[in-house]
C-alpha cells in the first residue's frame, strides 16, 4: 500500500514518476537505484523513482534542517535518538558512497516498519539505521518475523518496547526536520511585534531611470566592463550613493543582462490602483465666472465632488486666482504708463529681446493706515491664564494711525547670501500735541504723542526729507553709491513732486556732508573711537576770515558753485555742441533760463539745474536800450537787496523797460516813474545810465565789476544766503514763528 508521506518522502503532485511491479523475490533482490524509493509489501514490492528530491519547507519555532544533530544527551523527547558512534559511522558512510539514498517500508502483519538508508547505514544484511546504543540493537522490537523485503528487522512497533507509540503518524510528523534542541526550548521567546512600530515603517523606495544610470555608472568607473564585480566596490558605491547593497547588485545584474546602460532602468509601473474620475476642463470653461467663485458653486455646477476638484486642483490641472478690479484707465493714463514703460527698458536689449530693467536702484515708498488695535483678537492662553485686558472708548471709532514704508530689492551675492535686505525703514505720522485741559493722567499744556489727524504735502516732504532720505544713505550698499537713486511712489495728491527744491538739495547733501565730516575729524583730531571736543561750531569756522571765521569751504556751496559755472558756460557759448544738445533735450523752445525741472533728466542735467538755482539769484540784464529786458519778470535793478521790482502801485500794460524811457531826452520819464513805481524802486531805477549807442541788452553777473561769473563770488553769495536763512529762522521775526533748536 503506498500512502501519503507527512514527511515529504514522496514526490509532489503532478510530477512525473514511474512505477514497476515485480514479483517477490528473497535476499537476493539487487541494491535499489540512486535517488528512488523503494515500498516494501509482502508479496509485493514496488519502486518509485523520483527526478529532483523535495526540500521541505520551513516550519515556525524550528530551525533550519542543516544545522547538525543534537547529541544524545541534548535530544528531546520527539528527537530520533541516535549514538556519536552511529552517527560518526552514518556521516563516514554517507561521505563513502553518496550515491545510495532509499526509503524502505515494510507492512507484515500488524507490524510497520520505516527507514531510509544514507551511503551503508542500511544495507540487504538488515542493519539498523538509527539505534539506541552502539551494540546495533534496533529502537523498536516486536518480534523476529516482522521482516523487510530482504529479510531483515529493519522498525517494528511492541507495546513492550521503551520506544512504544500509540499514534505511527508521530513518527512522521517531524521526520524531514530536526526538532529544536533543549537548550534552544529552554531559550527566551521572541519579542512581539508593535504593530505601530511596523505603521510608521519606511516604505520602499524607488528608484528614478535617471538615478539608476548614474549609479550604474559609476560602478562601471570603478569595476570595468568585467563580468564579475571586483572587491570592495558594491560596498563604496553604496555608501557613495546611500543606496543599499542589493539595489547596487541588482542594477549590475541587470546591466549585465542586458548589456548595455539602456537596460538600466525603472520598472515601476505607472499606473496602479483605482482608475481616476474624469474630469473636464472645456466644460469649465463654460461655466459662468461668478458660478466658479468657491469649490461647492463649482463642484455644484459641474455636478462632482468637492474632493475630486481638491485633488484635480493639487494637481495643478485648474488653478486658483485673485481677481482684482482695475481701474478704468483713460487715453492719457494709458500713455504715460506705456511712457513708462518705455523708459524702464534696457537700452542694449532692444535690438535683440527688450528687458526691463533690473530696478536695484529704485526706492519704493508709499503710506497706509491701521487700527491701533482690533475689535476682536485671538489670544493663546496657558490653563488657568486671565486674558489681557483691552479697552476703548467706543468700538466704532478705533484709532488710526499712518505708517510710511520704504524698500527697494534685496541683493544676493554668487552664493546666494543675501547682503543687502533691501529693508529701508518704517515710520508712523505722529505729533507731540499740547494737553488742552487738566486730567487724572496729565496736566494741562503737557506734551502727548498721537497719530496725525491729516498728512498733507509739508508732511510728506518733511518726513521725506527727515527720515526716508537719510535712512538710503545709511543704509544703501557701499558699492552702488555711486549710481542715481530714484524714489517712486504713487501720484496721491499729498507726495510732492519729482523737482521738489528742498527734496532735491537735501538729496545731494550725501557725499558733501561725508567729505566735510572728514575735515571735521582731522581738525579737531577725532578717532574712530574718541570723540574730542569741538569748541566752536563748525559754522562758524567755514565763515570768511573777515567775518570772524576760518575760511574752511562749506563742501555742499562750494559744490552748486561749480555746477553754476557749467550754467553759465551754456549762457555764453550758446552754439558750442554741449549747448546744443541740452538745447535740443530740455529746453527746444526757450531760454536756459526760463527752464523748469525736466521730469525724467540725466545725471549731468540735474547737477546744471542745482547749479543753476544759485546762478539765476546773481544774475542781472544789463538793459541797453531796454527792448529785450521785462519790467516785471527780468532782473535789472542793481542793487544790493533784491534785482527784481518789489512791486507796482497800481496795475498797467507796460511790460518792457524801453517803454519807460523817454524817446526825445533817452532819460527815464520821471513821471510814469513816480506813477508806477514805490520810492526805493524809482530811486535804484534813476541811478542806472542808459546807455547812448542804443545798443541791446546783455546777461551779466551781478557780483563783478566786469560782469563775469566766478566761482569766488558765487560760493561767496551761497554763504551770504545760507547765514542770512539761517538768522531769519532763528529770530522771533520768521514768517512761521518757528525757531531753530
């Protein structure tokens, strides 16, 4: 009878096997083929050949069937108890003939007996393969007529023997395994498993086409095109790339395959799980803007869900936008900004692909208001925590208070460290106001600091002047100093204009005022660490020496001085090609002097505008025969105090000074004089000398006999200007009635 093994003797389902059945035959039956096996019944016998032998799998809490067999003394109870004499001889025999490897059963009557014999453990004399001691005495004993096919007692069971079992299917259970040794059962149990331990457990990473290659890559830097990898290099590449070790040998192997870094790649599948909602984007588009304002109107009308167009959104497949409302531009608006524009494009890029320009040197302000505190306001509090107190007097007239802001583009070098945060300062309008009354907090008359009711256009120009302008000149990079620095802001009405004259001349105060404060330093021998004492103020040494200074130079008057040499030159040379061109950009249809400030000039334009102020308060017409020269707008009065006319009694059409001057006598008509003119101004006009040619009049400079402009008297009359501003602001006779502190 053959049966099913549960020690895996037998071959597998559906394998191929062969099966011959031959009479019985005595001891003299020849020794059974290599791998087969061998059924025994009696009067019967029966062969099964097997092609390949089954390697049985793996049981839990035993160990691998190639560890070696435990001692006796070690074996537990289920162990086939075997001697190191008989195993010492099975493991010679085994070595000796490999080739000998069968299983025999023998059914006789009610005995059963099993073996299986390894090289000549079991041989046709009928030795015993597993015994209990070394004298070859058989583990299990019934009585001398159970008998194999060759005659030999090979396993019997008696209820009389040591080795009974009441159950034969024990003696398979483990026959293909070694049963764990007593030491090992004796052993601490494994620990459990934390199922959130295994949760949070990396997933497996995968791997790029393009990371693959490159690791492939260097393994054929460092091993060659050989077939086999050479040592140390599956460890350096892995450690290199902080991959491990078998994603490098797979990826050899699999370059190896096929030969070729082509065959190196990611075999991820790209489409997996649970297929995707459809969505349509051109069925969006017909739906009405304001239906599309917020996820549920849109997911309403498009008849999905909500969280499918969260997802579609991650994935960038619709997008999200602000839409603000523009303001309604006229023709006009719409040219000056294409006019600005324009003017904001790099020149060299027009040929090939217009830029704009980068704007490094453009300072940003511009002004907003906020609450001094908000109605409702979120407070993190620990347990037990009072929350702050906020009062105010009534909720709907919370405080206001303006903040003017100023910033330009940060700077970042090649590495990409940021050297210049582009931050210029924030500034709130605030004023010290006088306390009208009495009350428990303060006194009447005290000083209180509150935000500005109204920002006007001295404001603006009196913070612009006070903070913005010297905050870019502390701040700004030493490096671009020398570059033009434009201020933009928005055209409220409260901003002053672009050729603002306090604006301008506080903004070339810069680099006059470091030079003047190097002088400073030198004279009174400050250190860049000791400061010492100044014991005059340095107005008064930059006063003449005749006046009671020192005649050191004022840095800044000195400066327009030379800017108003370059203005003069323009006046006198009119036809050089300097003059021409200046001519031709600022002023095509007038006089030099009759300009105003240009709203977009170059550098060297504005330094002959700022040259320019100083020049038109010295210059003079010398009237000839008074045809070129205008009563009220010119100046021709030479005199000290004042060149214009103060002012006229009463008003009249005479408007050039020819028409003053009797024809008959070429003398001043006296009358018309004292009809139109105060005393002090007919008193300066009479002085004046006609002269007799009658030739026409002439620019000249008021402050030379010879009437030509110079550097010595222009600085000199700078001075003369900015102590004589000075002393009015600091006397109680100043048209505001401020004094300077």
């Amino acid at each position: 009878m053959v049966g099913r093994s549960r020690g895996g003797f037998l071959p597998p389902r559906g394998r191929a096997s062969s099966i011959s059945a031959n009479p019985p035959v005595a001891s003299s039956v020849p020794p059974p083929p290599p791998e087969s096996l061998v059924v025994g019944i009696e009067g019967f016998q029966a062969r099964v050949r097997v092609r390949e032998p089954v390697v049985p799998a793996r049981r839990v809490g035993l160990t691998r069937p190639r560890r070696p067999r435990p001692s006796s003394d070690e074996s537990g109870p289920s162990n086939w108890a075997s001697s190191s004499a008989s195993s010492r001889e099975g493991t010679a025999n085994r070595n000796s003939n490999p080739s000998s490897n069968y299983v025999g059963l023998t059914l006789q009557g009610l005995g059963i007996g099993f073996g299986t014999s390894i090289g000549n453990s079991s041989t046709s004399n009928g030795t015993p393969f597993f015994n209990s001691n070394s004298n070859g005495t058989p583990f299990f004993n019934n009585n001398s007529n159970g008998t194999p096919f060759d005659g030999t007692p090979f396993f019997t069971t008696d209820s009389r023997s040591t080795g009974h079992v009441d159950d034969v299917s024990l003696l398979f259970d483990n026959a293909d395994e070694f049963a764990p040794s007593r030491r090992q059962a004796e052993a601490r149990p494994r620990r459990a498993i934390d199922l959130n331990v295994m949760a949070s457990k990396a997933t497996r990473e995968y791997y790029t086409t393009e990371t693959k290659r490159q690791i492939y890559a260097t393994i054929l830097q460092r091993n060659g095109s050989t077939g086999r990898m050479k040592r140390g290099v599956l460890a350096s590449v892995s450690k290199d790339h902080e991959v491990p070790r078998r994603v490098v040998s797979r990826l050899w192997e699999m370059g190896r395959i096929g030969n070729s870094i082509n065959a190196v790649k990611c075999n991820r599948m790209k489409r997996c799980g649970r297929k995707k909602i459809p969505f349509d984007a051109v069925a969006m588009k017909a739906i009405p803007p304001n239906e599309r304002t917020t996820l549920e109107a849109l997911a309403h009308a498009m008849n999905v869900k909500k969280t499918t167009l969260q997802r579609r959104l991650k994935e960038k497949e619709f997008r999200r936008c602000t839409n603000e409302v523009k303001p309604s531009l006229m023709p006009e608006n719409i040219k000056q900004r294409l006019e600005y524009c324009l003017r904001n494009l790099e020149p060299a890029s027009l040929a090939v692909e217009p830029t704009f320009k980068a704007g490094f040197n453009v300072v940003h302000i511009d002004e907003k208001w906020f609450f001094r505190t908000k109605k409702n306001q979120k407070v993190y509090l620990t347990p037990g925590e009072e929350p702050p107190h906020r009062e105010t007097k009534n909720k709907g007239h919370i405080q206001k208070i303006m903040f003017l802001s100023a910033m330009t583009r940060p700077r970042y070098d090649r590495d990409g460290n940021c050297t210049f945060d582009g931050k210029i300062g924030v500034w709130p309008y605030v004023e010290w106001v006088q306390a009208q009354k009495r009350s428990k907090n303060r006194l009447r008359g005290a000083f209180e600091l509150k935000p500005m009711e109204k920002v006007g256009k001295s404001d603006s120009r009196e913070y612009l002047v006070k903070y913005v302008l010297p905050a870019i000149k502390n701040k700004w990079p030493l490096s671009d100093r020398w570059n033009t620095i434009y201020i933009q802001q928005d055209n409220a009405k409260t901003h002053v204009t672009c050729d603002d004259p306090v604006v301008v001349a506080e903004a070339a105060k810069g680099f006059c005022e470091n030079y003047e404060k190097l002088i400073r330093d030198f004279w009174w021998g400050d250190e860049e660490n000791q400061r010492k004492v100044h014991w005059s103020a340095w107005d008064n040494l930059i006063k003449p020496k005749a006046k009671g200074g020192l005649g050191f130079r004022d840095i800044s008057l000195f400066n327009q001085a030379l800017l108003a040499r370059m203005a003069w030159r323009l006046i006198q040379k009119p036809n050089s090609l300097c003059a021409r061109v200046l001519k031709a950009r600022y002023y095509p249809h007038g006089n030099i002097l009759d300009t105003v400030f240009a709203l977009d000039p170059s550098p060297a334009w504005k330094g002959v505008e700022h040259g320019l102020e100083l020049l038109k308060k010295g210059i003079i017409s010398r009237i000839g025969d008074g045809r070129n020269t205008q009563i009220m707008r010119d100046q021709w009065i030479p005199r000290e105090a004042g060149l214009k006319i103060t002012a006229l009694k009463k008003n009249s059409r005479k408007r050039w000074v020819n028409q003053l001057i009797s024809p008959a006598t070429n003398n001043w008509n006296t009358d018309l004089l004292c009809e139109l003119f105060y005393e002090h101004d007919m008193q300066a006009i009479t002085e004046i000398e006609i002269p007799s040619t009658g030739q026409g009049g002439r620019i000249a400079w008021h402050f030379e006999r010879n009437g030509v402009f110079t550097v010595k008297s222009a600085y000199r009359l700078a001075l003369d200007l900015k102590h004589r501003n000075r002393d009015i602001s600091s006397c109680s006779m100043a048209p505001n009635g401020d004094r300077s502190i």
